[in-house]
C-alpha cells in the first residue's frame, strides 16, 4: 500500500490552511520537524500539517486522523484521536465524530468503485489542550474507503459463501512516525 505521507509541526506560524502542497512541504522543511523529529520545551500550543495522496492502483482516501498520546502527571497513558481532513461533504459531529464515508464494495464480485473518498487530503490541526509539561507524541493516519477483505476475495474466486464471524470489508490505513514532544528539563549534575 503505497502513500506519499507528510507530517509537520513548526514553532513559528506556518499556513494553517494548507493548499498548495509544494509550498507546505517547502515551508514545513525549511522551518518545521517533520514525521519523526523531536521538539524539547515547546512552550505554544503545537499545529500540525499532514498530507496524503493515495497509490495509483489502490482506493481512494477516507479521511486523515491525528493520534495524540501522552502521560499524565500520575503517569497514566492516554490517548486521542482527531479527525483532521475528510473526503466527501461529511460534517463531524458534536463529539468529533464523523459518518462513515460509505461503501461501494459488491460483495457477489468483491470489486468496489472510486466514486467516493479523495484522491489526496491536506489539513492542519491545532491542539489547544496542548500542555508544555507533558510527554506527548502526535502521528498521522490515514484511512482508505471500504474495499474487500482477502477472505471476501477468497470466496468469490472459490464460489463460497462469505464467512459469517469475518467482516467482508475493510478499510486500509497507513500511518506516519510520530513527532514527539518532550518538556523542559532540569540540568542534570
């Protein structure tokens, strides 16, 4: 599953409202840490910029996702996920939440169309829960439309009934490294 994948977080004010992806990936090299990268003491709340397109040959793009993770004071884990750029005319809910972008899988011949998702997605999200004294980590996912899983494959080939206890779809997903962010720490003697 091949994806072209950018993820980039910046102390200084890059284009929250991405649209040409040149110049998000030039600015976000030249002045931001990119998938992977570590940034000590951010003391501002972080704004994350990601990118997907999909492969040529595979489905099209659901929506792209950031995960935040982090450690409370206590040291409890916790973790969140935010829905950050989305295919289709789809409204996120009062909660986050968005409907599902649809399902264009014929079960009889496991084909499914491209008529819904998007070919590529660019977004930008700001975590205004953010605080500087916490270890926290954020990556990005991306998540393709429905498309047959082998098992659905399997069946059609073999002229079989579907497996009853086994989805017949799925949906695909890629994810980024994260961008770790790690509080100010004291000098040790």
């Amino acid at each position: 599953m091949g994806r072209v994948f950018k993820c980039v977080y910046s102390e200084v004010d890059l284009n929250a409202n991405p649209a040409d992806v040149n110049a998000m990936v030039k600015e976000g090299y030249a002045q931001g840490v990119p998938m992977g990268g570590t940034v000590v003491a951010a003391k501002k709340s972080p704004t994350l910029t990601v990118w997907a397109v999909k492969d040529n040959a595979e489905a099209n793009l659901d929506r792209i996702q950031i995960i935040k993770g982090w450690v409370d004071n206590s040291g409890a884990q916790h973790e969140k996920i935010i829905n950050v750029a989305w295919s289709d005319d789809r409204q996120l809910d009062s909660h986050g939440k968005l409907p599902a972008v649809g399902n264009t899988v014929d079960l009889k011949t496991a084909k499914y169309t491209n008529s819904i998702g998007a070919v590529s997605l660019m977004g930008s999200f700001t975590d205004t829960e953010y605080d500087p004294t916490l270890p926290t980590l954020y990556y990005a996912r991306v998540i393709d439309i429905p498309t047959p899983r082998w098992t659905t494959y399997d069946a059609v080939r073999g002229k079989l009934p579907l497996l009853k206890d086994v989805p017949a779809t799925i949906q695909e997903r890629a994810w980024s490294s994260p961008i770790w962010f790690v509080p100010e720490q004291e000098n040790e003697v």
